[in-house]
C-alpha cells in the first residue's frame, strides 16, 4: 500500500472541512483557507503524480472560470450576488485536486446535494420560506468533493 498520498489527504480534509465549517457559520470562504487549498492541489499533483500536473492547473483555471462566469453574469443580470466568490475559488482549489475532467460531476454533485437539503429543510419546517433564505455552497462543494474522493479510491 502506498502511504504517500496520506499526508496530502489529511491536508485536504482539514482545510476542506474548515472551510466547510466557517461558510456554515459566517458564510464567508476566507482566502487564507481557499488560496493553500489550491496550491495544496497543485502541490500534490506535481510531487505525486507529474503527468498530470496540467490536469491539475487546467482543474484549477477551469473551477474559476466556470463560477466566475455564473458569479458576474447573474449579479450583471441582477445586480446582487447569488454565488459568493468564495465559492469561485473553492471550486478552482478544487478543480486543482481533482482536474478539470470531474468539474461537471463535482458541481452536479454539490447542485444536488444542495438541493436535496433544501428540500427536506423546507419539508421540515412545513413551509417554504427556507427556499428564499440563503444558503452557503461551500460545504456541498466539499462534499461532492469527498464523493468524488471516494469513488476515486473504490
């Protein structure tokens, strides 16, 4: 079995599950959390499996680009945020780990996750108003991110 991809498992499991935990609570992503994140990514590409170093970048530039686009075409249209930009970077931090292939699930993924929470919240409360009020993306981000984690491994 081979341990090295342990010490970068760890790293992103503490720093996916802060940033989870901070958005849950302030509903801010803080950049000192996104921004090693990412590198982290990065980092780990190019020390463990350099062949797929530009996966790796091309995850990172394309998880921007692809929330970006929503980020400034929905407050362009609405004139709010409806994404925060936090999220912008989580999914590029995430984009580095994982590549620019799993983008489409990951964010699928975290679409229905989010989805399926407000659902039950809203059939919970047996009213609709939690629909309209807001919801942090990040922890669904990092959870679809574990998924993915995992199916990886099996």
């Amino acid at each position: 079995m081979d341990y090295a991809p342990l010490p970068f498992f760890i790293f992103y499991t503490l720093l996916t599950l802060a940033l989870s935990w901070h958005d849950w609570r302030t509903g801010l992503l803080p950049d000192r959390l996104t921004c090693p994140l990412l590198w982290g990514g990065v980092l780990y590409h190019l020390c463990l499996y350099p062949a797929r170093l530009s996966l790796s970048l091309w995850g990172a530039i394309g998880g921007y680009a692809a929330f970006a686009l929503i980020y400034w075409g929905y407050r362009g249209v609405r004139h709010r945020e409806g994404l925060g930009y936090g999220d912008v970077k989580l999914l590029a931090a995430l984009g580095a780990w994982h590549g620019w292939q799993v983008l489409p699930e990951l964010i699928l993924s975290a679409a229905l996750l989010a989805l399926l929470f407000i659902s039950l919240s809203a059939l919970h409360q047996c009213k609709w108003q939690a629909i309209k009020n807001p919801l942090p993306f990040g922890p669904f981000l990092t959870a679809a991110g574990f998924i993915i984690f995992g199916l990886r491994m099996f």
